[in-house]
C-alpha cells in the first residue's frame, strides 16, 4: 500500500491512479462531463465540421477542447450516388517507449455502402492498451452531400433523470395518484414514465390491510356499496346492500283500525274504537286517550300486522374527492 495524496519526497502519483479515482467517482467508462458547449457539431460544408468547446473522460482521462475554442474536421468527398459514413472520435494512444500519452479529434472514413468502419473501442487502457477511439459523431453521406449527423456518446450526470427518478420512486406494485390531464390513462403513463400501469381502485376508496379483519387481511380485497335497503318489500339497487330486521334503526308505525276491532294491549287493556294506533317498535305500545278500555276482555300478549310499502336505497357515501389512480405493473 502507498500514499497518494500526500508528499513523499520524490515523485510518485501517475496519470493512471488520477484515471482510477475519476472511474471510481464520476464515471467507469466514457462520457461527454456537462462544460461548456459540450462539443457541438456545426456543419460548416461538405467537408467541413467544426467540434466546440467541451470536455470529456476517456477510461478516466480528462479530455478537452478549451473554452470558447473549435477544432475542424475535414470530411473526404462523397461519391455520386453512393451513401457512406464516417465517425468522429476521440483517440487516445499512447507511445510505448516514452510513455507518452496523448488524443486527437479523428475522422474514421467508412466504404461506400458498408455501414460504420471498425474503431478501437473495446481497448482498455488501464491493462495495457496503446489506443483507444470514443466515438461521438457518425456523419452520414448521400453522394457527395453531408445529409445527417448522429449523437453517439452519452453525457455524464450526477443523478437519474427525471423519468428515471420517477420509476425508482415507483416501483412495481407501487400506486400514484394525480389529477394531472396528460397523466389521465395509463397509456399516457406509460409513454411519459415508462413501464406499465393500470387502473387501480376504479371508483373505490382504499383501506389500510387489516390482518385482525377477514375483511381487510390482504391487499386489493374488495367490498362495500354505495347505497343499503330495507327488507320486506325493499328492492336492492346495484352495488346496494339490504339491511336486516335487526340491523334496522328504531321507529314507528301508525295501525289504523276499523269501528269494533279489538286491539290487545300488553298492559290488559282492549281497545275497541276505531283510530290509530302509534306502535313504538322495541319500547311500549302508545294508547289514545280518547276511546274506552275494557280490562275485562284484555290479554297479556299479542300480535301487530303492518301493510309493507316500498323501501328506496339510502345512500352511505362518504365525503370523496376524485383522482386518477394507478398500479404500475412492470
């Protein structure tokens, strides 16, 4: 082991170490770093292009074209009805007596037809090699016309991009919600995010897992209505659920009784007029005050008939308030 930032007294630190420590902490392989125009290309003719400002690492090597400085490319003539390309790159060599290392702005001409030519781009100088080519331009030619110029490096970044942030937020299985209008269907998702998603939930609202409740003891279980009904003679609308007798709420009912009919109260009383009869299911019977009671006739118990009728829907919504929501599924 040995130092390397730090003084010995003789040299010691190489230009391999540096290329190390920039692998380690900016970038392994090659790339376009973001200073100044990051060699931008101007088509000047035919055959001429001009490289801008930039700079970029090489398997750890800094590479540059100073600020506000160009280099030229020359491009060789077309040929008449002939379609070619050729690749700008940036090659490294380095001597092997001297050691000395060193990069230029190349044109690597193509053949007619061919497709790109062959560069050394699969060299690693940190085992030994003497050259490597980073290629960042491909110029495609139409006869004698320059007609296209390709992008073929990557530029360098400290973090995931935008999109890129979003799908690690948002993992599979994951669920996003907005009211954004170019976020609303899942294509649309999918074409501004990447990955796949679905319609999650469509008109439910979701409830936490619950292991203790057989109900909510796993993920996307469903259940529930919108609106409850009443039983006997009641009619269940879709997405409704009737309520039994006994999970119906205390209440009343007028009985309306013709002349001689005898009306049995719990309290031994009979009675005998025509009228209504107030009946306070689950408490007491309601006796009026202005017909007559015969004890004599009464009985200690009996039984109330009641006309049915129909029974609407009532609604259980809560408060709610709309938004997309969907699942990502790859």
């Amino acid at each position: 082991m040995k130092i390397i930032d730090g003084y010995t007294g003789q040299p010691h630190w190489t230009s391999q170490q540096t290329a190390n420590f920039h692998m380690a902490t900016i970038a392994a392989g090659n790339c376009v770093l973001p200073y100044g125009n990051m060699f931008a290309y101007d088509v000047v003719d035919n055959n001429t292009i001009t490289i801008r400002d930039g700079m970029l690492l090489l398997q750890g090597r800094r590479v540059c074209i100073d600020y506000g400085e160009v280099d030229t490319c020359a491009i060789d003539n077309g040929v008449q009805g002939a379609q070619r390309s050729d690749l700008i790159v940036c090659r490294y060599q380095k001597d092997n007596v001297s050691h000395v290392e060193s990069t230029s702005l190349v044109v690597v001409k193509g053949t007619n037809g061919q497709g790109d030519p062959v560069i050394n781009d699969a060299t690693d100088i940190c085992g030994g090699a003497g050259a490597h080519d980073f290629a960042l331009y491909r110029i495609r030619l139409d006869g004698i016309s320059i007609v296209g110029v390709d992008t073929l490096f990557e530029r360098w970044r400290s973090g995931p991009t935008e999109t890129e942030a979003f799908l690690l937020a948002h993992p599979v299985g994951s669920l996003y919600e907005t009211t954004r209008e170019d976020e609303s269907a899942s294509s649309k998702m999918a074409a501004k995010y990447g990955g796949a998603w679905e319609v999650f939930g469509a008109g439910r609202v979701t409830v936490g897992v619950y292991d203790a409740d057989a109900d909510y003891n796993e993920p996307a279980k469903t259940g529930g209505a919108k609106t409850s009904s009443t039983p006997s003679g009641g009619s269940s609308t879709s997405g409704s659920t009737t309520l039994t007798a006994a999970q119906m709420p205390r209440h009343l009912h007028s009985i309306t009784s013709s002349a001689g009919f005898f009306h049995t109260s719990g309290n031994g009383y009979n009675h005998s007029n025509a009228g209504s009869t107030v009946v306070n299911f689950g408490g007491t019977a309601t006796m009026p005050t202005n017909t007559g009671y015969d004890k004599a006739n009464a009985a200690t118990g009996h039984t109330h008939s009641t006309p049915s009728h129909t029974h609407s829907a009532q609604s259980v919504v809560q408060p709610y308030i709309t938004v997309y929501r969907y699942i990502r599924t790859e």
